[in-house]
C-alpha cells in the first residue's frame, strides 16, 4: 500500500522548534522528489520547502527562508521539514506531498504568542 504518514506535530511556543517527519511507504521513495505543503484555517494550501529525489536540490518559500530546513533519508523512506524560531503565522496543518500519491494524513502545528 502506498501512502504517506506525517508526525511530529504539536503546540509550541513562539521561538521554538519542531521536526515534522513523513515517512513514505509502498513505492521507490528515493526517486521522487517531495514537498512540504501547510494549510492555515480559511487560506489556500500553500507550498512551504521541497527537496530533489537524491536530497541535491532544496527550494523554500520565502516566508519560511532562514528558519525552515527540509532535508531527506532515503535509507529511511523519510523527509524532514526541521522548523526554528516559530511563529504563530505557522499555524497550520503540515502535509508532505508526492506527485505519485498526492498528500498524506497532515500533522497539526500550533505556535502560540
């Protein structure tokens, strides 16, 4: 079965830190690039940082430039999205994202003032 399976979630408070992980299964992990997307209650989905299939190439979103890292395992079948110095305006569900299966289950991120 193919699927993707976000964790590490949670409340934090401004200033702080967490490790979303996504662990892909049922496919090839390791050729595919992928994408951390977020989705603010009432906002559009918005693309937050995404990483080649070999981890060689990283793109991040502006917003997020600085603070956010996105990096890979593909030992593991995992991508990271490490995020420093939150802000409550990172609020947000975090999805990972594969053309080949489309978004996971998603993991609650909440940075409150």
């Amino acid at each position: 079965q193919e699927q993707l399976v976000e964790s590490g979630g949670g409340l934090v408070h401004a200033g702080g830190s967490l490790r979303l992980s996504c662990v892909a299964s049922g496919f090839t992990f390791s050729e595919y690039p992928m994408r951390w997307y977020r989705q603010a209650p009432g906002r559009e989905r918005e693309l937050v940082a995404g990483i080649s299939s070999n981890g060689g190439s990283t793109s991040l979103a502006d917003s997020v430039k600085g603070r956010f890292t996105i990096s890979r395992d593909n030992a593991k079948n995992t991508v990271y999205l490490q995020m420093n110095s939150l802000k409550p305006e990172d609020t947000a569900v975090y999805y990972c994202y594969c053309y080949r299966l489309g978004w996971g289950q998603g993991t609650q991120v909440t940075v409150s003032s």
